[in-house]
C-alpha cells in the first residue's frame, strides 16, 4: 500500500541536507524509493513558512533537500545541519 494521505512528522536536518524519515512511517505505508513524493519542509526556528518540492525517497530513508529551497529559507552556505524541521509526505 503506497503512501495515500498526508503524513506530517518532525525531524532533524542531517548533513548534507537530508531529512530521515521515521522506519513507522516508512513500514506503515510501504514507501518504495521509486515512489514520488510531495514533501512541505517548515523551519520551526525561522518562522518562513513552508516551501514544497517533489523528491524520491533514498533506499536508507533519507530524503535530500535541494539547496533551492534551503536558500529560499535565507539559509547560508554553512547550512543548518542540526536544527529542527516540520515535514509534510503526500502522494504526488
């Protein structure tokens, strides 16, 4: 059963900006690595509100988050490695 509703979860941005998803989720819905989904990122400490982009999921859980929408947050090159994010799963 692919992902077919909203799933919104809180997690850490990684180095190299990615994102893990939790293994319940992941387990819950069966997400496979060729299934395009449409994920909303949040910053909960910058108060920007929230950029949307369509992604695949790596085959270790993570999702990578392109520099576009990180610089979109006013994020500079060091990155935000470490800080806490809101992040929306929907089918595409």
């Amino acid at each position: 059963m692919p992902l077919t509703e909203k799933v919104t979860f809180t997690a850490v941005l990684q180095k190299a900006n990615t994102v893990q998803v939790p293994q319940a989720i992941r387990w819950r819905f069966k997400i496979e690595s060729d299934q395009v989904l449409k994920l909303g990122v949040n910053f909960s400490a910058l108060h920007k509100g929230w950029q949307f982009f369509y992604a695949r999921m790596h085959k270790d859980g993570r999702i990578s988050v392109p520099k576009l929408v990180l610089g979109l947050f006013g994020v500079e090159k060091a990155g935000l490695a470490g800080s806490v994010v809101e992040v929306t799963l929907e089918p595409a």
